[in-house]
C-alpha cells in the first residue's frame, strides 16, 4: 500500500550547530539559536524550490536541492514519494561557514517528509531519523544537535549513528565570529594525517571527557577543555586568518575554537569588552538552542533526549 500524504503546507526550524569543539572531533556538537525556517507542501507534479536570504541565487531551486535530496531518501525509507513537491526555503544560517547549513538542510528535509506522511504508523521514528541523516551527512557531529537540540553526543555503531542530547550549563555563552569567506569541509579534511601521535590522542580524549563536564556543569573548566591537538592545527594553514584569531582570542582567556571545519570561530566563554576580532570578521553573540528541529504542530519527539534504535 502506497503512503498518503498530507493536504496542506507542513513547516520546519532547524537551528545552526558547531561541531567538533575543540577536542570533540566528530562526535561532539552544538546547536546554536539562529534558524533556517522551511516548508513544504505535496503538489500533483514537479519539484520546485524557492530561496531567500542566505544562498538566495546560488543554491539549486529543483529536486537537485539538498532540502529535497533528504525528503526524498527519507520519502524512499518510508515507503513511496509524492508526485511532486514545492519547497520555501528562509534561512539565516550562514552558508559553508562551518555552522552547519548542509545540516540543517539534510534534518529539514527529513522532518518536512516525516510531517508529510500522513500515517503515522509508516513514519521514520527519531532514531532512524537521526541514522538516514549522518548517512546522508557522512557523520553525525552536526545532525545530532540540529535534530535534538543542547549540547550532543554521538557515536556509530554497526546499526548506524546514535546521540544523546544534553542541556548546557547556564554558563555557557556562545559567541561565532563569522568572516566573508566560504569553507569547504572536504578541504579541510583532506588536511587531516591518517594517524596521530598517540600521546596527543590520549591528550584528545581527556579534554573531551573534560568538555562534557565543562559544557554541563563547570563552565570555568571550559578553556582547559577545548584545548584541542587532534585536528585544528593540521588545517591552520589552509584558514591562517581563522587560526589567528582563535589564538587571539585564547591568549585573551577565552575558550575559543574553530566551529566545524571552519572557517567560523566559536567562542564559548564570555569575549572581553572591547576586542577587537579585525577586519572581515563579524561576532553574533547566540544563544544555545534546547529545543532541535521543530514541526509545526507535529510532536512525536521528545525535545531532547536520547535517540536509541527500538528494541522489538
């Protein structure tokens, strides 16, 4: 039996996610409260896409649109696609800046089919929701937080990608300094060495553990926590201006790193009065946003939680 559809416009906010923090490469992540806005209806035919704000004019506007590309994977895992579909795209979340728009797009795309089925029975649940994004992604760090909301961990087992979501402590005061400048995230892994020294990965997965302490309950641990060796420094030369300004930033006392593959930096302790980050840099004070991926009156999900496969 084919999947029925609903009849009129479903709508989805997606928030903006930093991975990696520092030492957390791959696996730990942050949604941050600036937010895509996208809907979607079912049409008799077709696919179109309409943008505005940021990628307005640059990104495509038919099925080749990420937003689409993930409806219809998660459309094919459900069991059918709709004839056509007619997509609004308003995003805010700056792209390939390494605050997570190819997420945000991937998660959107798949809540925006999940809202679209009309039964509920042949849905996605959460879990394999989260699995058919890091899938599409190739990695979990920025899905997880998008989809869940606070401050994420994820892992990979056989079955797929698993996160558990975490509220922040009060502390923590996010703050991106983005500059004008794109980012491409195959780039800046290809500058990564296939090993490491084991003692900087030893290094790597204290402050990591120390990280999710100082994330969720000691916010003055923070600096010691994002002091990072496993990959920031193998991509300083191809983002000199991002390095710098992280090491500015940490010789002023602030835990600061780069967010995602870059080149935007994050800071996640307060930012003295009166710094200066220099020119083509511009800062956006963000709250953390505990909430994920919202559907319009639709709420199969917890908030947050933890995404486990269902047993049974």
């Amino acid at each position: 039996m084919g999947l029925r559809f609903e009849d009129g416009v479903v709508r989805v906010r997606v928030p903006a996610t930093s991975a990696n923090l520092g030492p957390g490469f791959d696996a730990l992540g942050l949604a941050l409260a600036l937010y895509d806005d996208v809907s979607a209806r079912v049409t008799p035919t077709g696919c179109t896409v309409a943008v505005t704000g940021e990628g307005a004019g640059e990104l495509p506007t038919d099925a080749s649109h990420l937003v689409v590309r993930a409806m219809l994977a998660a459309f094919d895992e459900m069991g059918g696609r709709p004839a056509g579909l007619a997509v609004e795209c308003v995003n805010r979340i700056p792209q390939a800046r390494g605050l997570g728009s190819s997420s945000a797009a991937i998660v959107a795309g798949i809540q925006l089919a999940r809202g679209l089925v009309a039964d509920a029975g042949r849905r996605l649940d959460g879990a394999a929701a989260l699995r058919l994004a890091a899938r599409i992604e190739g990695h979990p760090d920025n899905v997880a937080p998008c989809l869940l909301g606070g401050f994420t961990v994820a892992w990979t087992e056989e079955t797929g990608s698993i996160a558990v979501s975490l509220r922040p402590a009060a502390g923590v005061h996010p703050t991106v300094f983005v500059p004008a400048e794109r980012g491409l995230t195959a780039e800046a892994r290809a500058a990564l060495p296939a090993s490491v020294p084991h003692a900087d990965a030893a290094h790597a997965a204290g402050r990591a553990a120390l990280l999710v302490h100082a994330l969720t309950a000691e916010p003055a641990l923070l600096f010691a926590a994002t002091e990072d060796r496993l990959h920031q420094a193998y991509r300083a030369p191809g983002m000199p201006e991002t390095f710098s300004l992280v090491t500015a930033l940490r010789a002023a006392g602030v835990a600061a790193v780069v967010s995602g593959a870059g080149p935007t930096v994050l800071a996640l302790s307060a930012v003295p009065e009166g710094f200066e980050a220099g020119m083509g840099w511009v800062g956006y004070p963000l709250g953390v946003d505990v909430t994920g991926a919202w559907v319009e009156g639709v709420h199969w999900d917890t908030p947050s939680g933890t995404l486990l496969p269902q047993v049974g």
